[in-house]
C-alpha cells in the first residue's frame, strides 16, 4: 500500500483538529454538533485505513511492510531520518487505538452534549488521536519521543477540561508533572543511547545502524541496562506502574470519554507498548527485565487492593487499570510478549466499555459515589448489560476475553519454573482474585439494591435515572461484544496473534488456568455475598480491620508522602530552600560586589574630576609623556 | 644653512612655549594665543618635512596652509566664545570657568 496511505492515518485526525480548532466556531457557531461529526468522520476515515495496513501487514512477509525512511534534517555527520514503522505490533495498536477512539467519540456526542467546552473537547480528542497513532507508526526515536509528548499534552488539556473545577485544574497538573518524571529517563535513555551508538531509527530494512541492530553489538553490558530502564521508567510514568501511579485516579477529574480512551484504553496502554516496542532491547538486560516483571507484578496487587476500597466508581476503574497494566508488565517481564499484547488488546475493549458504563451510570445519577447509587439495573437495563459483560471479562471468566488473556500471561509465569516465574504467578493470582472482588461489588453497589438517590439537587430533592440516550448505548453495546468475541484475534491453539507479532504462542496450562479460576469466583463469591446478600457485613469487615483498612482507604499514605514529604520538605525545604540560599548569597552577593566596587571606586577618583580644564590638559600632556618616554625606552 | 633638525628644534621649542602657555596661563585670549602658536610649531615641522623628506611633493606644505585657514576660523570662533563667556560672566579667568564636573 502506497505510504502516503499510512501518513494519512494520523493526517486524518490531525486535519480535523485542525479544521476544529480553527474553523468550527466561527463557521458553524451554534450547531456545534459539527464539530463532533468532523471528529468522527476522520477516525472513521483512521479505522478503515488501519483495517487496510492490517490486512497488508498479514499478507507481508516477516508481517512487516518496508518503507523508507526521509532525511529530515542534515548537520554534519547527523541526519535524522523519520520514516514509519509498520509490523505485527503496529497493525494491533492501530486497530486499538482506532477503534476505541471511534467509539467513545460516538458516545461522546451524547455524554458532552450541552457542554460549553464541546468543540474544545473535540479538537482535543482528535489531537489526542492523532498524536497516539503517531506513537504508535514512529520509526524514529525523536518522532516516537514526540508523539508520546504529545499525548502526555493531551492527557493534560482533557483532565483538565472542566478546568474552572480547582480539583480538575490540579489533577490536570498532576498528571503532567509525574508522567514528566518518567518521560525525564526515557529522554536520558534516548540520549545516552543515540551518544553510545548513534541509534535513533528504531528499526530499518538494512538492519545494522537501528536500535535493535545495536544490541549486543555496541550497546552492551551496563550501557543496555540503563538504557533499557531509562525506557521502562517512562513506561512507568505513562503507564502509571508503581512507583508513579499516583497520578491516574486522579485523572479521573476528566469526563468520562476521556478516562475510557487515554486512561483505560490507548494512552496508559503506551508505556506498554513501549516496552513491547524495545522488548529486543529491554529483554537483552536481564536486570532490566527482572525489574519489569517485580515493578509489574507488585503493581497489580498493590493497585488491586486499593481498588477495593474506594467509593467512587470511576477511582476503583483507575485501579483496576494501573492493576491490569502491571498485569501485562508482567506479563512482558516474564517474557510472555504475545501474552501481555493480547491482554493490551482485550483490556481496551472491556475496560473502556466499563468506563463508558460508569459515564452512563454518571449521567444518570450525577454521580461518581457508588454509595449513592444503587437499583439502577431496573432504570438502565442495558447499562447493566453491558458492565457485566465487562465486569465478567476484566475478571476472567470464560469465554469473556478477559479469561484468556490474563490465564496466559499466568499460565506463561507459571512455565517458567524459576523463583521469578513463580512469585509473578502468586502476586497474579492474588490480583485475580482482588479484581473479581472490587469489579463486582463495583457492579453490585452500582446496580444491585436498593436506588439510594443520586446527587442531592439544590433543593433536596433525589434524580430519577433513565438509560441513557442510543447515542451512547450503541458504542457500549459494540464495545460488549468486543469484549466477548475479542479472545478469537488469540484463540488458544491458533495463537494468530502471536503469529502476527512475531512470537510463538504460549500453550495451554491447565493446573494455573483452574487455580486463577477458582481465584476469581472466589472473589465474586465475596463480593456477592458481602454486597448482593449482605450475608457479612461490609462495614464490620472494615472494623475489624481497622488500621489495614485506613491504610489501603488512605492509598498507602503515597500522595501524603510526595506531597508533603517530597515535595514539600525535601524538595521545596530542603533542595529548592538551599538554592534559594545559594542564589541569594553566592549569586546575588558576587553581582552586588561588582556593583559595590565600582561605586565606592568611582566615590575615589571622582575627586579627579575639578572642572579645571587646564588641570584636564596638564594631565593628558603627562599621560602622552608617558606613554612616549615608555616607547622610547623600551618600544624598540 | 639650517637641516632638518634645527627646524623640528625650533618647532618643538615653540611647542613647548605654547603647550606651557595654554596649560598654566589664566586669562582666556592668553591660552588661545598659545594654541596658535602650537599651530604654527606644528606648521613648522609640516613645511620641513616637506622640505628635506620628500622634496618633490607637496603635502606638507599644503597641509600647513590648510592648518592656517582652520587656525584663522578657530581664532574667529574662539574670540566669539570668549566675548560671550566676557558679557555673560563677567570674567576671562579660566579658574572660575568650572562648570564641568561632577
């Protein structure tokens, strides 16, 4: 396929920002709505292409298109070269990104209605879009670099859409200081790399001068390893891993749509794809990928048992994601690589579809508090419909896709064998179980029961829900059967996946695949019997544990400790307080003796200064006396 | 028949006289009568140059008629000076003209 064709993948969301951004407003003014057609006009336009470079990249051999790549730039002996890079993994993230993308901005036209901020919204949904599918194609470290600047940017304007709300407009500036603390490393790491071997085309047909050519070659030994942390630790700002998740549950101050695509589904999902994309790389260093897999492995437990206890609906999806991404960096850790993509691909389906369900859930009560809900399985049918589907597949039970891919990243640590293998395996199993329990008593508290409300209006009085219009049941309801059927891309056995990204598939393991089994029912079990029956009750059970559970309900102290610790003491007391310090003495105090020493001079000789002009004369004679006696005696 | 060197004797002497004038004495038209003759000390050494250097040009002599002429304009401008300095302060003594300093 002509390569103008792939170009135009990310061109088209690129123009229709563009064309938003600039012309919607004064040429359409108050049917906005425009702006929103535009907006799915050209994704649309992304996902057929995509279908096309797929089916291209199918039939290609080795799954990989060639293209060239352009010089760009020349100064010296450096040229960078960009160019797209178009494989297995590329052909995946596409259809993701695309299809997602497309259709939260249909259940966007019914979420964001009414909103003053609409057109904004959806120039910046379509930046957002395409600055992903730039990430996503990039053959070139800098371009792959800016891409990922570029969501990080989009992240930012759309947490922070309702930036008149303080918490928003914080939550925005949140998320863009901590993931920049990962993206620090990955341009160290970008640095370093192109210093040692003058690498910045991730991969080219020749093979020898990309990245993945120099390893082992000239990236070897210690140099690989940082290199290949420096990379993961942008990874784990993006992705939000442990120790820089803090940032995600709070970026659920952005309108739902936004937290089912750039915070379930696509932009979280890109520090796993850059993992995968540098899986040569980061594999080669075994201390790096060890740490992959502990960072990953921790974190989806550690995120898992937060998620158990918050209130808000949307807190316990973020969870649950920053949960599911360490499962799939544990997964890469452990060398699962067909794995952990293949429960990238099926996370996005299902976890934007309950994302979306929450908006749902959220614009018919008005509220994200789950406490205030409750009963509304009769009001919104369909809404309950499809947020089982998704709450039975992000558990993993069969045939939801959810089962397969999370029991093959299990069963894979489980085939190892090794001291890694096995305590990934356990901390998986422990997050299998912990997702089954707060994902249905998510459900229950949500839609079981009794209603208890919603929002309190200004006068007291309690919102009756409805299902939400057609506009945003479609998407959801598509979004479900993805989440059922998407297990096929990776059927067990076929491992068409695997194929296409170049790996072999994991087999079935039959002992780990009953016990992760057993494991979510469990959980499912707990959770229906403390939130459906009321069998045990939740509140005692959180007496009871009274100080684990104001530690977990709490986040583990983590935002008081950056916060206040970090930032505020050591950072802001002690690091900046000491440069200020310094700034003021050293600084400040060399600049004034300067100035000092000229004046106090100048206070001396302007006793010089009499006013007599012949005084003057008598001086510049001398002088020239000088200066001809020196000549004379020493000049020649 | 003088050379060169009691010529450039004679116009460092004058020289001298008039720098030493122009420094020292207190009455204005005093000082401006010693820069004239550094003028013509100047001129002096211009036209033996001249002279006894390069025989066959005549730059130094041109340059000391150029030298009169602006000598003769600065005079008349200078006497300006003094007769405006003379109605406006009532004085021709360069002690109390000392307005530019600090």
């Amino acid at each position: 396929m002509p390569e103008l064709a792939i170009w135009s993948i990310i061109g088209a969301p690129l123009a229709s920002f563009l064309l938003i951004g600039l012309g919607v407003r004064p040429a359409f003014g108050p049917r906005q709505a425009s702006a929103g057609y535009l907006t799915i006009l050209a994704i649309a336009y992304s996902l057929g292409m995509s279908l096309w470079v797929l089916a291209e990249t199918l039939g290609a051999e080795g799954h990989r298109l060639a293209l060239p790549t352009h010089e760009v730039l020349s100064a010296g002996g450096f040229s960078l070269e960009v160019g797209l890079l178009v494989d297995g993994l590329t052909a995946v993230m596409l259809i993701i990104v695309t299809a997602v993308s497309l259709l939260v901005q249909v259940y966007s036209q019914g979420y964001m209605h009414g909103d003053s901020g609409y057109t904004r919204y959806f120039s910046y949904m379509s930046l957002f879009t395409a600055s992903m599918l730039l990430l996503v194609l990039a053959n070139n470290l800098v371009l792959l670099y800016v891409g990922w600047e570029m969501v990080g940017l989009c992240s930012y304007l759309l947490i922070g859409h309702w930036f008149h709300r303080p918490s928003a407009a914080a939550a925005a500036k949140k998320a863009f200081i901590v993931t920049r603390f990962g993206d620090f490393f990955f341009l160290l790491a970008i640095i370093f790399l192109f210093t040692q071997t003058g690498a910045l085309v991730i991969s080219d047909s020749a093979g020898e001068a990309d990245v993945y050519g120099v390893v082992g070659k000239t990236l070897t030994g210690a140099a690989l390893t940082w290199v290949a942390l420096g990379i993961f630790a942008g990874a784990v700002g993006k992705s939000a891993q442990f120790p820089l998740h803090t940032w995600l549950p709070d970026a659920m101050e952005g309108p739902t749509p936004v937290s089912a695509l750039i915070h379930a589904a696509t932009m979280v999902a890109a520090g796993v794809f850059l993992v995968a994309r540098f899986f040569p790389l980061i594999h080669a260093a075994d201390t790096a990928i060890t740490i992959v897999a502990v960072i990953g492995a921790f974190t989806a437990v550690f995120a898992a048992s937060m998620g158990m206890v918050m209130k808000d609906i949307k807190r316990v999806l973020a969870y649950s994601t920053i949960s599911q991404l360490g499962y799939m960096m544990m997964g890469l850790g452990v060398g699962a690589y067909a794995p952990a993509m293949f429960h990238l691909f099926n996370h996005a389906f299902f976890k934007a579809l309950l994302f979306l369900g929450s908006g749902s859930v959220n614009h018919a009560t008005g509220t994200f508090d789950m406490r205030l809900m409750g009963g509304l399985r009769k009001a919104m049918p369909w809404t309950w419909g499809v947020f089982l589907v998704g709450s039975l597949s992000l558990a993993g039970i069969p045939p939801f896709s959810g089962f397969f891919s999370k029991d093959e990243i299990l069963g894979a640590a489980w085939h190892r064998g090794d001291t890694l293998g096995q305590f990934v395996f356990w901390m998986g199993l422990a997050g299998v179980f912990m997702t089954a329990f707060y994902v249905f008593r998510a459900l229950f508290m949500t839609f079981h029961g009794e209603y208890k409300g919603g929002e309190v209006g200004a006068h007291g009085e309690a919102r009756h829900p409805h299902e939400s219009p057609r506009v945003m049941v479609l998407p959801m309801v598509i979004l479900a059967v993805a989440s059922i059927v998407s297990w096929v891309a990776n059927a067990p056995g076929q491992n068409q996946l695997a194929g296409l990204l170049g790996y072999e598939g994991e087999e079935v393991q039959t002992f780990p695949l009953a016990l992760s089994l057993i494991a979510a029912l469990a959980g499912i079990g707990v959770a229906t019997g403390m939130y459906l029956f009321r069998a045990l009750s939740a509140e005692g059970v959180s007496r009871a544990t009274r100080p684990l559970y104001t530690l977990v309900a709490r986040k583990y102290f983590f935002d008081e400790l950056y916060e206040d610790v970090l930032v505020r003491r050591v950072f802001y007391r002690g690091l900046a307080a000491a440069m200020d310090r310094f700034d003021r003495t050293v600084v400040d105090g060399t600049v004034d003796m300067v100035g000092l020493v000229g004046r106090n001079a100048g206070r001396v000789l302007v006793r010089a200064q009499t006013g007599q002009l012949q005084f003057y004369g008598v001086v510049l004679s001398l002088g020239v006396l000088a200066i001809l006696a020196a000549f004379l005696l020493w000049g020649r | 028949m003088p050379g060169l060197t009691e010529y450039l004797l004679l116009s460092a002497v004058l020289f001298t006289i008039g720098l030493y004038g122009a420094l020292v004495k207190r009455n204005v038209v005093v000082v401006l009568m010693c820069v004239e003759i550094m003028l013509n000390a100047v001129n002096i050494a211009m036209v033996a140059f001249s002279r006894f250097v390069v025989p066959v040009e005549l730059t130094g002599q041109v340059f000391a008629v150029f030298i009169m002429t602006v000598a003769a304009a600065e005079v008349a401008l200078g006497l300006a000076i003094i007769l405006a300095l003379y109605a406006h302060r009532g004085t021709v003594d360069t002690t109390n003209i000392d307005l530019m300093k600090f």
